[in-house]
C-alpha cells in the first residue's frame, strides 16, 4: 500500500480567534496538542500550511498559521479539516494498527460465522468501539452489530493480510 499518496484528517479549523489570523484549533489526535507534532497541515483544497505559533487558551488551543494575517482569512479557512500526509504517521509495528486500516475489515467468529464489515470505529469512555455492517443475508435478522475492541475477551486476532477480525462474539446478540 502506498501511503504517500494517501491523507488522514488529524483535525479541524475552529473560529477565528482575535482579529491578527489566529484560528481555533479542534485536535483529533490523542493528546489534543499532539497535532502540533504533524507538520505541514493540508487544508482545504490541498493547500499545506506551516504553524507559525500556536499555543492553549482555556483548556483549548489556537494557533497562527504562515500566511493567514487577519481576521478574513481566517474566516475563509472556519470549518475545514486539517489533513496531513499518512506519512507522516510513525510506522507501527506488525501488532499495532491504526483505526483507518480495520475500515472494511472482514469480522468473523471464532466459529467461523460472519458478522460483516467494520464501517466505523469510535471511541467511548470505557473502550473503543467498532460498528460492524452485518451481511445482507444475515441470519439473525441483524443490520449492524457494535462490538467493543477488548483484547482477549472480544478481539482475538487481527489479521491484516487477510483483511479478517476474528472475534469471540455470539451472533445472536
């Protein structure tokens, strides 16, 4: 897979803060000034930006990018997702993964019964969670299934060659 050409959203452009390009920052990365670490930013249209200064601002954070001085152009760039190149990511070793690489993932039982497809991963406040799309003909009657991503007791195995989640799951639930 080539991840060069390929980019990741780590976060968001907020207000405008003050009236000298300062902009509001909204961090997905696990720390929240981690996105600080990934540079340069893609924003919008596949424009990449430097962070000229950045800094937190009750519980927060704001920054000023290269070439954004005023409040206008600040308000042009609201809204849009910073991106980065994958990269730019650190490489994982082979038990470790990303959200983004399970996406379409095959989900199966230890018993061999398909659950579906991973069509989404989120985070809750005891474990992540991932939402699995059942297969149309599933014979339990469901449509989507969640599963909490708990090593050992739910997940166990994930094999990326093979694309397949094996789960210790029961299919009726």
């Amino acid at each position: 897979m080539s991840r060069a050409s390929e980019t990741v959203i780590i976060g968001k452009i907020g207000a405008p803060y003050g009236v000298k390009g300062w902009v509001k920052i909204n961090s997905y990365t696990d720390e929240k000034a981690g996105i600080f670490d990934y540079v340069p930013w893609i924003i919008g249209a596949g424009q990449h930006f430097q962070v000229a200064q950045w800094r937190t601002h009750s519980n927060s954070l704001v920054a000023k990018l290269e070439g954004i001085d005023d409040r206008d152009s600040a308000e042009r760039i609201k809204n849009l997702d910073i991106a980065i190149e994958s990269s730019q990511l650190p490489e994982l070793s082979d038990d470790e993964f990303y959200w983004r690489d399970l996406m379409g993932m095959q989900v199966v039982t230890e018993k061999g019964y398909s659950l579906g497809t991973i069509k989404e991963i989120f985070a809750t406040g005891a474990n992540d969670v991932m939402l699995i799309k059942a297969n149309t003909n599933d014979a339990f009657g469901q449509k989507e299934r969640m599963l909490p991503i708990l090593f050992d007791q739910v997940v166990k195995q994930i094999d990326k060659p093979s694309a397949t989640i094996t789960v210790d799951w029961d299919p009726a639930f």
